[in-house]
C-alpha cells in the first residue's frame, strides 16, 4: 500500500536525475478509500519481495502504462481490450486512488496499479523480453531548456524500456508539446532496436482513448503527435 504523503526526495545532486517532482497533493476521501480497500487486490507493492513473473506469469501479456495519471486512459483500454493485462505506473499516489475506484466501479479485472519511478521498475525488476508494450501518453513535457534533461524520453531510458520489450512489442508515445514531439522521434529512430512503424509520426489510433492531459494540451491549441515503434527481433 503506497504512503499517502510524498516521501522526502532528499539532495537532488547526489541523486539521479528524475522525471519528477514529489507533489503534495490533497487526496479526495473516496480516492483514499479505493486505495485502502483495492489497493490488496489490484495494488503491486514494488519492492525487494516483487517478483515480476510471479505476478504476471509469461502466458499473460502485460502492457507497462507509464505516467498514469488520474488513469482515465488505463481504464478505457482496459475495457476495450479485457484480455491484456495493463500495469499502471504513476509516482503520484492520489491519481492511483482515483484509477483504483473506477476500475472498481466498472467492474474490471485486468488492471493492475504501481506506485512507483518508471525508471526504477524497469531497471530492477523487469525482466527482459517481459513486456508486451509501453505506453507513455503525455509524460511531463519539462518545457524550459533547462529541464529538458528531466524528460523521461531520452537515449538511456529508451534504451532500458526497448530491453523490456518483447520482439514485436510496441514502444507507444503521445505528446501535445511539438518541440517535445521531435525530440522523441529523435531519440526513438536512433535506437537501434525500434523500427517506426510510420515515416515520421504516426496517425493518431482511434483506440487511444484522450487522455485528461491531452484534453488540456487540446484547449491549448496544441498539436497532438503519436509515435509508435516496434522492438526488432533479435536473434
Ligand atoms: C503530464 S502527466 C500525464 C498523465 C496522463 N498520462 C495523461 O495524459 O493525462 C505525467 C504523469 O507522469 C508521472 N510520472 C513522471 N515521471 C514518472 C516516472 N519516472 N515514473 C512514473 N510516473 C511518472 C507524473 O506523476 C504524472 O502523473
């Protein structure tokens, strides 16, 4: 069961550098109390006791869904799609709350939720070849310069979440921030296990549901951009 407060991120130089920023946000009382009675059903507790193939057997194809949200995404696809599995990763516990009660509400059984860095994740405990896609809509768009080295989409970590992928799996993004957009493309065409499945970006799939930041990013004005690719085989 996740801490309901941010836990203390301590001195950022002596630590990587995150995508994120530990909020103190207020958590609705019917959020919290998903999180208290779902959390032991559909709550993984990432920590040294999680076994990735316990918890999801290789027969059961598992979507890594990073930066959640409120997770009104997760439970759309989810119920168009009951027979793939998505795990829901978000560091920020109320969105979980939230995603818990209406996985609940609508009577759900194949999603699972993590609160947890992304990052960490796919470095300790998922096992190469484990995933059968990953999907980044709308990840924090670090839009000044200066945090552009806070973006999740960059050459280490793709590299990482391309090493998570089954062969054929798919590497899915979206992003509504255009200068963003183009360095995503940068990034996933030179890693040389992807293949784009389009010439540049990709039409956007009816079957991804909008997403709240995305309805933001629309009000904008902003362009909305798809990029999706496919692990190469490798043999
Ligand atoms: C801009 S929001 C987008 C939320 C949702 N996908 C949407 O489109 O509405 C980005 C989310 O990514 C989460 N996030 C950022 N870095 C993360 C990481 N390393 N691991 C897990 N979640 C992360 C943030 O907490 C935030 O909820």
């Amino acid at each position: 069961m996740p801490a309901t407060q941010p836990v203390d991120v301590g001195i950022e130089s002596v630590r990587p550098i995150r995508s994120f920023h530990a909020r103190r946000s207020r958590i609705r009382p019917s959020a919290a109390a998903a999180l208290e009675r779902l959390w032991p059903t559909w709550g993984v507790d990432i920590d040294e006791n999680f076994d990735f193939r316990q918890t999801f057997p290789p027969s059961d194809p598992v979507v890594l869904e990073i930066g959640c949200g409120m997770g009104d995404a997760t439970v759309a696809m989810a119920a168009a799609d009951p027979l793939t599995t998505i795990l829901a990763v978000d560091v920020h516990t109320p969105g979980l709350g939230v995603l818990l009660r209406d996985v609940d509400r609508r009577g759900l059984k194949n999603v699972r939720v993590a609160e947890c860095d992304a990052v960490t994740l796919l470095s300790e405990h998922v096992p190469p070849g484990a995933l059968r896609g990953i999907r980044i809509y709308f990840p924090d768009p670090w839009p000044k310069q200066r945090q552009h080295k806070r973006r999740l989409i960059r050459p280490e970590f793709v590299g990482l979440a391309t090493s998570r992928l089954v062969s054929g799996g798919t590497l899915h993004c979206a992003t509504d921030w255009r200068n963003y957009a183009d360095q995503m493309l940068e990034v996933l065409e030179s890693e040389p296990g992807l293949r784009n499945n389009y010439d540049e970006f990709a039409p956007r799939p009816d079957w991804r549901p909008v997403t709240r930041f995305e309805r933001k990013g629309l009000s904008a004005d902003h362009e909305i951009k798809d990029l999706i690719f496919t692990k190469l085989d490798v043999t």
